[in-house]
C-alpha cells in the first residue's frame, strides 16, 4: 500500500559531514537533512566522542547550526568563524533556529533524529553544524555555556547539478 502522507523523504536533500578538531582527531559524523511538510528531519550519527566513566557519567554534547559558513579557525579556536548560534529571529537562547537537542554519547557513539519547524533547509545551506564538550544548560545566554567546539562541518546540498 502506497504512503500518502509521508513524514520524510526517502533520500536527503542536505548533509553536513561533522570533523573533529586537531585536539579530537577521532570524531566523525553524518548529518542528514530531510524536508517535511511539517518542517525538517536531522539525523545525527557520530562515532569517535570521548567516553565517559559509568552511567551517571555519560556524556552528553552541545548540537547546533551556527551562523558561519566555514570551520576555519587558529589553534586556540579551531573553529572560530562558525560564528554564533543561527539566530536569524533574535531569539534567546534556547529558542535560536539552530539550537537543537542534545546528542548523548554511548561508548564513544551518538544518535539523534529530531523534527525542527524553526528553520527550512535552504536558509541553513552552506552554515556550519558544531558539537560542543558540554551539554547546553539552555539557560546561559547566549550559547548555554556549552564548552570547546570539538567538531564542526558545513550543510551542503545532496542535490547533484543539472
């Protein structure tokens, strides 16, 4: 039987490929964009997290779009130029359009889908996603005080050119 409403598309139309930082070689991940019609899929999957130590030390990991449109950085800030949070409605934080749910690592692994209406796929193209040492308290203004970028990749459309 045919689905007449699907919820996602069977192939994404954006991905980003996630990179850790010089000081997190290992971290590694796929960020898949879906458009729906009622917003947009993210799916999330990370290898190479550090791991914590038993289970009330797991870690947990700040997930966000931010502004910039590169991962270029120096040694202090491998990643300064992503800018802030995507924030295009002067939001506070955590009501920026790039805010997204936390991912929690599981042996070194992480795995999210996440259904967003604050944002479409193409006003996100070409901005970068970035994940955080810490998990975002989503009070401290206006990042949640979410620690060291540790691994960074910008959204790119899987659409092949005409």
């Amino acid at each position: 039987m045919q689905d007449r409403n699907p919820t996602h598309r069977p192939q994404p139309l954006a991905e980003a490929i996630l990179k850790g930082s010089d000081k997190y070689p290992g971290i590694r991940g796929r960020v898949l964009f879906f458009p729906t019609r009622d917003g947009v899929l993210v799916r999330t999957e990370v290898t190479g997290l550090p791991k914590g130590k038993g289970l009330c030390h797991s870690p947990v990991f700040a997930f966000h779009i931010h502004s910039g449109t590169t991962c270029a950085g120096d040694p202090d800030d491998p990643f300064r130029e992503v800018g802030s949070h995507y924030n295009p409605q002067n939001c506070p934080h955590p009501y920026h359009a790039g805010d997204l749910p936390p991912l929690f690592g599981v042996k070194g692994r992480a795995f999210s889908i996440v259904l967003t209406d604050r944002f479409a796929l193409p006003d996100i193209l070409g901005r970068a996603v970035i994940l955080h040492a810490m998990p975002d308290d989503f009070t401290t203004q206006p990042a949640g005080n979410a620690g060291e970028k540790m691994a960074c990749g910008i959204i790119r459309s899987t659409r092949k050119p005409v």
